[in-house]
C-alpha cells in the first residue's frame, strides 16, 4: 500500500512542473497575441456594413446580386463597394456572394 502511495506522489510531483509549464505558456501566448486586436473607435462604428455593397445602410439580397455581377465581370466595383468587401480582402468574389447569403438565411 505505501509503495503505491508512493508511485502516486511520484506522479503527481512530474505532472505538477509540467502544468505549471503549460499554464505559463498560454499566458505567455496570450500576451504576445493580446497586441493583435485592435480597438473600435467612434468613426469606424458608422462605416458602411460589411456586405453592404450597395451602401444603404442593410445587407440584403440586392448586395449579393451586385457582388455577383462584379465578380463574373458584368462591371467593375467601386472604391465604396470594394470597403464592403465581406471577408476584407479588397476582391468582390462569389465566395463573398456566399458570405452575405448565410448571414440572411434564417437559423
């Protein structure tokens, strides 16, 4: 009985570095990655909508039909539309089409 007390302790004492360890570490991850967010000032609180191409003011289905119509070449997008860009990577694409339609569907 004491010999299994003993591996018991013996366990627990290597486990016990190794949680330490591990909990310093995602603290020090955290903190390293706590710089990547970026706050929201007032200005941008009024900015156009993610999705809203059309910019007036709601995502809707009149939004996916333009950025369809930019992404398969039926016109060229604006500087305006291309802020509304869904996924923000400047390229109106039908993924972004995509996008704006799972956000209307009902849940």
């Amino acid at each position: 009985m004491f010999n299994t007390h003993t591996k018991t302790f013996r366990t627990a004492m290597t486990l016990v570095p190794l949680s330490v360890f591990a909990i310093v570490a995602s603290f020090g991850l955290g903190m390293q990655t706590a710089g990547d967010l970026r706050a929201i000032d007032a200005s941008s609180a009024t900015e156009t909508p993610r999705g809203d191409v059309t910019g007036d003011g709601t995502v809707d289905v009149r939004d996916v039909v333009l950025i369809l119509e930019v992404s398969q070449g039926y016109r060229d997008a604006t500087p305006a539309e291309l802020t509304a860009d869904p996924n923000e990577n400047g390229v109106l694409t039908v993924d972004d089409a995509i996008r704006v339609l799972r956000t209307l569907s009902p849940r």
